[in-house]
C-alpha cells in the first residue's frame, strides 16, 4: 500500500487526499493538467484533444474510473483513433472486466491492426481466460 507524500501514513492506492492529514496524494503537474484540460472543454464540449488530455491526467492520477469514462467520449468522438480503444481495454483489464476489454481491445486492432500494444494485451487476456 502507498504511503502518504506529507505525513508517511498507508493511504489507499487510488485516494485523491490522505485520510489522516489531507495531503492532496497527487502531484501539481497532474493538477495543472487536469485544469487545462477542463478550462479547453469549458469553451468546447466536443474537443478529443482536450478530454484526451483529461483522460490521461486521469489515468496519471491513479482516477482509472474517471479516465475510462473520459477515454470512452474520446471514441465516440474520433472512433478511429486506436489509442483511445487500447486504453479503454487496459483499464478494464487492469478494473478485472476482461470481457469488455477484450471488447475494447478488440475495436483498436479494427482501427489499427499493427497495434502492438493492444495485440500484445490481448494475447495476454486470452490467453489468461
């Protein structure tokens, strides 16, 4: 289990703030991020680079149901952008729903069959079930 960066004590894997002395578990950067990614989607809705950019910050920040979801409106925005598919695959894989990432992973390989990245997990959730 993770220690907390202020005062040292266990804090849970994915905790946003320490439940001891409150301590924001995550780092400026990822913050930052996650803010100017917010201000770009307050001007449009509907940018895949900006809620891309969430979803990676998300992912970043240990928020993987926040990033999934964020990962989810970038495909139906670009459905052909592989990367978005692949990372809803590995979250799921990662949330035990190896039926939805395969699913996933699945979609990227349609967009982009020399996907790697996506063949490679995929061999591995096969392989596992």
């Amino acid at each position: 289990m993770p220690s907390c960066v202020n005062c040292g004590r266990e804090v849970q894997a994915e905790a946003n703030f320490c439940p001891v002395c409150g301590a924001s578990q995550r780092s400026s950067a990822i913050d930052s991020m996650i803010g100017d990614a917010r201000r770009a989607l307050t001007l449009d809705p509907n940018n895949a680079d900006a809620r891309n950019n969430l979803a990676i910050a998300y992912k970043l920040g240990g928020m993987d149901e926040l990033a999934l979801e964020e990962f989810a409106r970038v495909a139906e925005l670009q459905p052909d952008f592989s990367d978005a598919h692949y990372e809803i695959g590995l979250l799921q894989a990662k949330a035990g729903r190896t039926e939805e990432a395969i699913l996933a992973l699945g979609r990227a390989l349609e967009v982009d069959p020399a996907h790697s990245r996506a063949q490679q997990l995929l061999e591995r959730l096969r392989g596992a079930s």
